[in-house]
C-alpha cells in the first residue's frame, strides 16, 4: 500500500529556510516523478515543484522559484523540498503527490501525503 | 499559463439527483500524438489530501464509485455524479497536466440542499 508521510513544517520567521521531507513506503520510489502542492488556508491548490524519478529534472511554480529547490534520495525513498527566503504568503499545507505512471513526471496525481503546515509569521 | 475555470464554485443538490460541475481550461489539453484529454478530477474533504476520481479526463480511478464520471475533451469537461451521496458533499477540483505551470481550478463546493 502506497504511503506518503511529509514531516518539517512549523511554525517560521520570514526569511527563514526550513526543509520538508516526504517519506514514500509502498511502490518503487525511484520509477516515479513526483511533485509539491501546496494550500494556503482556506485557498485552493497551488502547484509548487515537480522532480523526475531520477533527479534530473525540476520544474517550479513562478511563485517559489529561486527560493525552492526540490529534491530526492531514491536510496532513502525519500523526497524534499527546500523552502529559503520565507515570505508570510507561503503560509500553507504542503503536500507530496506521486504521479500516477512511470516514464513520465506529467501525469495526474494518484497519492497525495497527508500534508505538513509551514506557518511564515515572526 | 494554462488557466483552469470552474463553474459553478458552490452547487447544492437534494440526495440521489444528480450533480453536474463544469470545468473549462484557457488552452487544449488534449495532446494529439496520443489522442488523450491530460486533465484529472479530485474531491477534497476538510481537513484530507484530495482523491484522485478521474484522469485522462474521463478514466476513473479504481475504487471510485461508478455514480462518477468524467467527459469532454480539448478545452472543456465536466465531472458527473449521476446520484449523490451522503458521503459526496467535497470541494472538487479539476487539473491539467498537460504543460507546466501545472495548475488546477478554483474549487467547486458541493453540498446537500
């Protein structure tokens, strides 16, 4: 059973950094792009960062890039996402989302983690 | 940008009549090499990840009830439930996955009137 755990958000200063992981558990982690979205409070969807199965290629949302970087460990089945320069607009649930086939990272989202809060306030 | 449109964003209907939410992108999303729709449909309860329902537009997910359907295709599609359920009242998102910036509707709130 396919299982997605994010951990590292809290409560932090803006202009701050703090990195997020998700774990990943239940299918062959380094066979799968995989993204971050987030959800700011009472908001929609907000796609984040997307990484390919084996690290190569990153994409960001205009929002977060040059402040993100998305990462992963196939070795450690696990998948990160480094948040510098923290602005309060960056308030949100972040979630990791597998996609739903191999041989590409564009494709819908079949896993979504339960999702970590990243409060931005001094 | 590929901008994703929902309409309506609230929705209310009686137990067991059917429920009807559109979704509109600015762009097609249908790649043509392989002749399919790259747009995907989730429900979201408070406080839960969203579901995945359907994707390639009108392929349900396994374990989704068949009451949910999806249709349409290059720039407009639709997300049915032929009879809804207690357990339906969500927020449903639609979703491309056709070109990055990913990006995904407005959220349509659907609930029992």
């Amino acid at each position: 059973q396919v299982h997605l755990v994010e951990s590292g958000g809290g409560v932090v200063q803006p202009g701050r950094s703090v990195r997020l992981s998700c774990a990943a558990s239940g299918f062959t982690f380094s066979s799968y792009g995989m993204h971050w979205v987030r959800q700011a409070p009472g908001k929609g969807l907000e796609w984040v960062a997307l990484i390919s199965s084996d690290g190569r290629n990153q994409e960001y949302g205009d929002s977060v890039k040059g402040r993100f970087t998305i990462s992963r460990d196939n070795s450690r089945n696990t998948l990160f996402l480094q948040l510098n320069s923290l602005r309060p607009e960056d308030t949100a649930v972040y979630y990791c989302a597998k996609v739903g086939l191999t041989g590409s990272y564009m494709f819908y989202f079949d896993y979504w983690g339960q999702g970590t809060l990243v409060t931005v306030s001094s | 940008d590929i901008v994703m449109t929902q309409s309506p964003d609230s929705l209310a209907v009686s137990l067991g009549e059917r429920a009807t939410i559109n979704c509109k992108s600015s762009q097609s999303v249908l790649y043509s090499p392989n002749n399919k729709n790259y747009l995907a449909w989730y429900q979201q309860k408070p406080g839960q990840p969203p579901k995945l329902l359907i994707y390639w537009a009108s392929t349900r997910e396994s374990g989704v009830p068949d009451r949910f359907s999806g249709s349409g295709s290059g720039t407009d599609f639709t997300l049915t439930i032929s009879s809804l359920q207690a357990e339906d009242v969500a927020v449903y998102l639609c979703h491309q996955y056709y070109s990055t910036p990913i990006t995904f509707g407005q959220g349509t709130r659907l609930d029992f009137k």
